[in-house]
C-alpha cells in the first residue's frame, strides 16, 4: 500500500474510533443529566477513568460525588449505567489515542514539518513549547500553554526484586 492510501485508511480508522468515542461519550453525558450532573461532569468522569480506571472511579464518585460536579448521592441503577459507559468511553478512547499515535507516525513521515498532535476531548491539539502555546487543528484557535521538564526517576531494581 503506498504511502497515500495508508495514511488515508489512518484518517478512516482514526475517524471510526472517535465516533465510537463520541456516542459513548454522548450516553455518559445522557446519564449524567439525569443524575443532575453539572457540564463538564462527563470529562472529569472519563479522565479519572483513565487514570485510575472505572471500578476505582465509581467508589470516588459513591464517596464523594461534588469531586465530580454531581449534586447528591448517585442510584445504584444509575451507578451501574454509568460503569457500562465508563468502560465503554475508556475502551473507545484508548481506539482513539491507537488511531491517532498511527495517523500521526504517517503524517509526519508524509511530512516532516508538520506538527504532532495528540488528542484531547475529541479535538487535536499540538502544542508550540518555544511560542508557549497550544493549537487547536480543526479551529485555528490558539491558546497559551505552560510546558515544564518532568525528570523521571529511576525505577529501584532492588525493590522490585524484593517483591517478586
């Protein structure tokens, strides 16, 4: 397959996994209107999803439900909805973040001056550290961005011995 055809069966792919991010997404916020969620509830939700996955996420959101913008204490029903979305969003979105990591490893071998973007909510952004900005793809809009050096540490090989 020539370099073309790849890269548009990337976009194809990359568009099939954000529509289903997107209808998962579209059913969690459905279930949270009608738990009284306030805006911006559903992305809190999938982003700590992410982070520490959906069971860890539903015993944050039974213990303390205004950490997510929730009202009050959530139904067991509407608990159950909201893990099947969760796993739902979660899987769609790690499709997503698959399909854009191969679209962009084409794109920028197409060419090399373009920019890499990553996805975030549904919208690419790339970001300009020396100009301190990040750039919305679809929009043009162009927002100010901090970027720092994140140092990592060592892994302690003697530790991890000592659990095995």
């Amino acid at each position: 397959m020539n370099p073309t055809a790849q890269l548009t069966a990337a976009e194809r792919e990359l568009n099939a996994a954000l529509a289903t991010f997107n209808i998962a997404r579209l059913s969690l916020n459905t279930t949270l209107s009608g738990v009284g969620a306030r805006e911006g509830a559903s992305d809190r939700l999938i982003s700590h999803t992410e982070e520490y996955g959906v069971d860890h996420t539903l015993s944050q959101l039974r213990k303390n439900p205004s950490t997510f913008d929730l009202s009050g204490p959530i139904p067991e029903g509407a608990l159950a909805q909201l893990k099947n979305h969760l796993t739902r969003a979660r899987d769609a979105n790690e499709g997503v973040d698959l399909a854009m990591a191969k679209r962009e490893k084409l794109a920028t071998a197409a060419d090399p001056s373009r920019p890499k973007a990553l996805m975030v909510f549904g919208r690419q952004v790339f970001f300009d550290p020396d100009a301190g900005t990040a750039h919305d793809r679809d929009t043009g809009t162009v927002s100010p961005a901090t970027f720092e050096n994140v140092q990592t540490k060592e892994p302690d090989r003697k530790r991890d011995r000592d659990r095995n």
